[in-house]
C-alpha cells in the first residue's frame, strides 16, 4: 500500500535504477544545546542549496525537500496538549510521521491497522495529530499528489527494558512496529487471496481492503520516521516550500540540537513525496552503483539472521529491503537495521562504505582486519556520494571512497558545526569561524554531542577496530577457495557441444580471447572495450 506514484517497468524505464544528485547539509550544536535557531539555520542552509535541487515543468512542483530533527518534546506537549493528549517525558514515547491516503475510508483502514499493530507489540497508541500544512504554493502535480499528513503518539510500556545497557529497546520496537504495518499495508505479490497464508484473520482482512484499495489507485500509506529520538519532515517541495507548507517549522518552540537537511534532484527520476530526503539516519548526494548486488545479498542471508537483541521479532522486520525504495531509501534501510542490531552508527557507516583497504600497505594491521572480516559480512554499497548520517545523538557525513560527491564544513566560535555539499550555505563572519575544512574520500566526519567534541577519524576508526580481535576472529575462522577440498568431477561435455552452445549463445573469437581468456588465466574483470583505427584528428587532411 506503500504509494510511491512510479509508473510501471516499461521500454527503457525501469524503476529498479532510480537515482538522484542533490544537495544535502546539516547544523549542529556542538554542545548538544536546544533551539529554534539552529532549525532556522538549517532551514536557510536548505534554501541556500536550493540550486542543487529541481523542479518539473511546473516551477512551484519540487523534486523534494525535507529535514530531520531531533524530537522536539517542548513544542510536541504543547500542541498535543490541545488535543488533549498527555505525552510522557522524552524517550518514554515515539512519534511516528505518516503519510496516508486522501479519502476518508482508506485513511481509516490504515489508522486501524497501525493502532492494531501497535497494541499488538504490547505498547500504547496516545493519539493522532494532523499536522497543519499550507499546500498553497504547491504546484498542481504536487498537490494532486499530496496525501494527508498525520503524527502517530505511541506510548512505551513500562516493561520494555530490554537488555542491561540497551539503550535502543523502544526505538527497536518501533522499528518492528513499522515494518509490521509497512508489510500489512501493501498489496500481497500473491494477491488477495492468498492472504491468509502469511497473515492472521483480521491481517487477511485487511490486505483484501488494500487490494481494493490499490484497485482504486487510492492507496497511499508511507512512514516517514517512527522513533523515540528524531522526527522527519519531508514533502514533493523545493527548498523555500518547505517551512511555508509546514508551519511546524516556524514555531520557535520547535528546538533542536541538530538539523539536518536535503534537497532533491531526482536525475532521470520521478518525484515523489515518499522519495524525499532525509530517511530515517541519511541524507544522500549521490548514486549507489552496487545496489542491485547489494540487494540481491542482503536478500539472500535474511534466512540466516538472528539476533539476540531482536529475538523472534526478527522475522516480523523482513523483507528488510524495500525494493520499491530509491538506492538511496535502501541504503537507509540497510544501514537502520545494522544500527538496531547492536552496532554503532559510525561502525555500521564504516561495514557499508569502507576505505580502499586491500592495498594499503600505510592502514594499520587492526583496521585491516576489522575491514577484511566484515568485508565478509556485507558488500562495499559503492558509487560517487557524499552520506549526511545522524542516530539524533551523533551526526556526521562520509564521502565514497574517490571523493566524488565533494562536501564542507565549518566550526564556529558558538559551537556550531556546519556541513554542506558547498560553501556558503551560511552567512559566517569571518572573525566567528574556528575551524574549516573538507571531507576526505573515505574518511568520516563524526559529530558526538554527548562528548561535545568533534571525533577525528583517525581516532574513531581506530577505537572501532580495536573493539575485538577481529585479526584473531580471521586466522581462526577464514577459509579461503584454495582450503576447500576438490568437488567431486564434472563431466565435461565434447568440443563440438561446446562450439555449437557458444554459436547458440552469440559468443564470437573476441568475446573468447578478449574477455573470457584474461578472466579465466588471470582472474580480471570482465570489461573490455571496442578498438578504434580511426585516424585521430591532428592527422585528418
């Protein structure tokens, strides 16, 4: 039920390759100080890279805008206090932001469901808030779009204490949460019938009103953030849209300690609410190349997960990718659940985008192995980008490993941080700035509130990769192709089977001795490129 308004594969579209360039940026107080100026720096760092976002052919329709902040309990007690709803103390209830669908019946059908699911895993539906939005400046593609925004108030159960230590048991239940009413609120690839096989009776109930829902293209239904720690406020806007469409954004009672923020230029895309930026932790210029590898492997070892931390409820989160998602909203998904399952927020960043190590004979023989033992783990999510990250305690920023998404920062007297995919996103005086620089390739740019410092990279990577002997977990664990005992014999078929399965094939001399020789002898790649005889133009008469 997931709306996320792409056409269908079709010719040379195919939905599966949506990328997007944008800009992305944030600001943050070092000292992890509450206040409204740092969301209206935020939001004007945001106007400010307005360029790098885009429009349709109508100029007031936005590819997308939006910005992450930290749960802003001041601001929410007040206005949930009109409504009646009386909100504990911050940490001890989530808020979700909720896109859902425009007529009356089906905004129902999704609200049941959620409440349902939500008292299901044992904690407290507090209320509902429509959020107050001005759609005036909208242009008609986005306004025609536009579902109706709501806030979910989901109160912890006392109970709900997890492991000693565990500082992220309700944010994980929240994440289950989510994922439970995402997989019930879209239509079964097996079709309505064959609800019941996955589902209890009135989940199978409900995936019928969903299929009745979609066969009426009313369905709209997308959770733009669920936590305990960090709210989302995103649309199909450009950049000065957004705190015009959300007067949220203009109460100076709305504080946070860091913003972060995206603007959005879907190359070769369509524009959707749900496709906006920020996810759930990422902000993200750039193109993730690898992903359908990516995918198709984090696919593949969702039989063998397990976890301590999430017991049975571990099955309740899969799919854990949502392949309706951009490259970017996959990443997001990848890197939430390496976070919720125990991990750091800089080491899952570290597993997802790594350093080129293999070759580096200066890296340290511990951060070597802590790269060479996850490599075993996951895959390198590769392509030119420049990732904003953020758990609301800590934010940074890391480039890909070439450093072709280039991004900036600056340290101010004030305790600010600010990051952008330019300069000049913010006016600084000059006599006010303490520090700038620029993101390596490969190199991670960590803010820690709860410490007040900046963590240089050197530092924070060699604290992750001294966490456990990753070197002695690979001398006795690692087996390599050539341990392996011989496989039993295969019978090879005869030259002229051969011959006649490559001419079936379209396979020609060059493909054999250009292409499958080399890889073959030598192990390279399988790339190759066409000759050109051509004489060069400093030649030509």
């Amino acid at each position: 039920m997931t709306s996320h308004a792409l056409p269908p594969k079709q010719g040379l579209y195919d939905p599966r390759y949506e990328h997007e360039a944008c800009g992305v940026g944030f600001v943050v107080n070092l000292k992890n100080r509450r206040s409204h100026d740092i969301v209206r720096d935020a939001l004007q760092v945001l106007l400010n890279l307005e360029h790098r976002g885009a429009c349709g052919c109508e100029k007031n329709t936005g590819d997308g805008a939006g910005i992450l902040l930290q749960m802003p309990h001041t601001f929410l007690r007040q206005e949930c206090a009109k409504l009646g709803i009386a909100l504990p103390e911050p940490g001890q209830y989530g808020v979700g932001m909720v896109f859902l669908p425009t007529d009356e019946s089906g905004r129902r059908i999704c609200e049941r469901a959620f409440e349902r699911v939500v008292c299901e895993e044992g904690q407290t539906v507090l209320g509902w808030r429509t959020v107050p939005v001005d759609p005036s400046p909208l242009g008609k593609t986005a306004r025609e779009a536009m579902p109706i925004i709501r806030q979910i108030f989901i109160g912890r159960n006392p109970s709900l204490t997890g492991q000693a230590g565990d500082r992220l048991a309700f944010e994980r239940k929240l994440y289950v949460i989510r994922r439970r009413i995402e997989n019930l609120l879209k239509p079964s690839p097996f079709g309505p019938d064959s609800s019941e096989e996955f589902f209890t009776r009135w989940e199978a109930d409900v995936q019928r009103e969903v299929e009745a829902m979609h066969a009426g293209h009313r369905a709209m239904f997308y959770v733009a953030s669920l936590s305990c720690k960090t709210l989302v406020y995103k649309g199909m806007l450009n950049a000065g849209q957004l705190p015009i469409f959300y007067p949220d954004l203009n109460d100076p009672a709305l504080e946070s300690a860091l913003a972060m923020v995206h603007s959005r230029f879907s190359t070769n895309t369509f524009p959707t609410w749900a496709r906006s930026h920020p996810y759930r932790y990422i902000a993200h210029n750039g193109e993730i190349n690898t992903l359908r590898g990516n995918v198709n492997w984090m696919t593949a070892r969702e039989r063998m997960f397990a976890s301590p931390l999430f017991g049975d409820d571990i099955k309740k989160i899969l799919p854990v990718i949502d392949q309706s998602g951009s490259d970017s909203a996959m990443f997001d998904n990848a890197l939430e659940l390496l976070v919720l399952a125990g991990r750091s927020l800089p080491h899952a960043v570290m597993m997802m985008i790594p350093e080129p190590w293999s070759g580096d004979e200066q890296m340290s023989p511990e951060k070597k192995a802590f790269y060479e033992y996850h490599a075993c783990l996951m895959e390198p999510w590769d392509g030119p980008a420049s990732i904003a990250f953020t758990d609301g305690v800590r934010i940074g920023a890391v480039l890909d490993r070439n450093g072709l998404r280039p991004s900036r920062y600056y340290v101010t007297k004030d305790d600010r941080v600010i990051m952008a995919s330019e300069v000049g996103v913010l006016d600084v005086p000059p006599e006010m700035v303490l520090h700038k620089g620029r993101l390596q390739p490969g190199r991670m740019f960590l803010v820690d509130m709860e410490q007040g410092r900046i963590i240089a990279d050197d530092e924070l990577k060699k604290q992750i990769a001294t966490e456990h002997p990753y070197a002695q977990w690979l001398r006795d664990n690692l087996v390599t192709l050539e341990q392996l005992p011989p496989g039993p014999r295969v019978h090879e078929p005869e030259h002229e089977t051969v011959r006649l399965r490559q001419q079936v094939f379209g396979y020609t001399t060059e493909d054999l001795r250009i292409l499958m020789a080399p890889m073959a002898q030598d192990g390279n790649e399988a790339v190759g490129s066409m000759g050109n005889d051509a004489a060069l133009a400093v030649l030509s008469d």
